[in-house]
C-alpha cells in the first residue's frame, strides 16, 4: 500500500470540509486507488464512524456528509 504526500485539489477540498477526519489515498499492490477516512482522537464518542473506505472523492464526502456535522464528544464507559 502507498500513500499519495501530494493530495488532488478534490481531496484537499474534502480535507478542509472534514476536519474530523484524517483524508488520504491509497493504491493498493495493483495499483488500483482506495480513499479512506479515519476519525482523528479528538472526534471520538461523537457517532461517527471511524473508518470510512470509498472509490472516489465524491463518493466518500458523501458518505461523510450523510452522518451530520460532528457533535460533542461523549465520555466513553471507561472514564
């Protein structure tokens, strides 16, 4: 797997609109393009999910657009 250090101009468009999350593209062994979305720390326990994968820009901002803005955190079980 590869990550790509110099983003498109539509995933650093997608960077700035979700801030919550860690954007990035991957090729796989065959080279074939992956996009994926990782929730950063700081945005956990707000009911987003954390791993987001998609086979484009437009297809992953929609998903990511579809669960809301991010809201306040809440405190997981644990603390």
């Amino acid at each position: 797997m590869t990550y790509e250090l110099n983003p498109t101009a539509a995933l650093d468009w997608a960077r700035r609109q979700f801030t919550h999350y860690e954007l990035m593209k991957v090729h796989d062994s065959s080279g074939l393009p992956e996009y994926i979305a990782v929730l950063k720390p700081n945005a956990m326990h707000t009911g987003h999910a954390v791993l987001v994968c998609a086979g484009d820009v437009i297809e992953l901002c929609t998903i990511l657009r579809a669960q809301g803005p991010p809201r306040l955190p809440r405190r997981s079980e644990r603390q």
